[in-house]
C-alpha cells in the first residue's frame, strides 16, 4: 500500500530573531506538523492545510525541501510505503492553536534548541529535513 503526506518546516523572524516550529506528537516525540494528502490535493496543498488544521498556522511555501521516504506497519492494511513531502513555509499568521486530538503542544525555537530538540527527542527521518531548512533561512 502507498501512501502519501505532506506538511512542512514552519519559520518566523522577529526583527533579527529566527524561531521555528516544532510539534510534540502525541507519542511524546518532538516532531513536523504534516498529514495524509486528500483526493484531488496536490502535495502542496496538503502541506498547507495539515499545517493549519494542527497548529492554527497560516503560511506560504516558500519552496520544496525533500522528500522522505519510509515503511510502517499497518495492523489493518500490511506494509505501508509512505511518501512525505516537506516544504519550507514561512508564517504569515500569528495565531497558534494547537489540535489537541492530533498533537499535545507545540513551541516555537531559535535553531540551536530545535538542533537539540530534534536529536533529543525527534523522528531521525526529520535530521535531514530541519538541517536543510535551517540552512536554508539562517543565511537569508
């Protein structure tokens, strides 16, 4: 079974201060807000509307990162393969809400602590995902 889902590294600057976002799922881990693609979505789409349905957020992509790829275990449907499309988003929306039936918190982090979070307590298929965005926004 194939199964696709999007979302994104959300970032805000405030004056010379550069946050990002990161979720804490409800396994406890610290990770990206990002969801299963709807019929007739097309990934970016996705990205944009799990982004807001789980955090409140508002954005724009500003461009593709990666694409991650990975297996589970699905009791139902056996093996899935699954596709994740990650896009770079800047926040144009202030208000965050999180969805307390999709995750437990989120936090916004200068990128030293999402750097820590992310080893400490992060999903390692993400590694390459926020050390890309962080390459990305800290040099513009």
């Amino acid at each position: 079974m194939k199964e696709i889902s999007a979302g994104g590294v959300v970032y805000r600057k405030e004056g010379d201060r550069l946050e990002l976002l990161m979720i804490e799922d409800r396994y406890g881990k610290w990770t990206l807000p990002k969801g299963k693609q709807e019929a007739g979505e097309e990934v970016e789409e996705t990205a944009l509307r799990e982004i807001r349905e789980e955090t409140g957020l508002r954005g724009r992509i500003v461009r593709p990162l990666m694409t991650v790829n990975y297996q589970y275990d699905d009791p139902e449907g056996g093996t899935v393969d699954k596709d994740v499309h990650y896009f770079l988003v800047q926040c144009t929306a202030r208000d965050a809400t999180p969805q307390l039936e999709e995750i437990c918190r989120l936090e916004w982090l200068a990128p030293e602590e999402v750097r820590e979070r992310q080893q400490q307590y992060g999903y390692p298929n993400n590694d390459a995902v926020l050390e890309r965005a962080l390459q990305l926004v800290e040099h513009q």
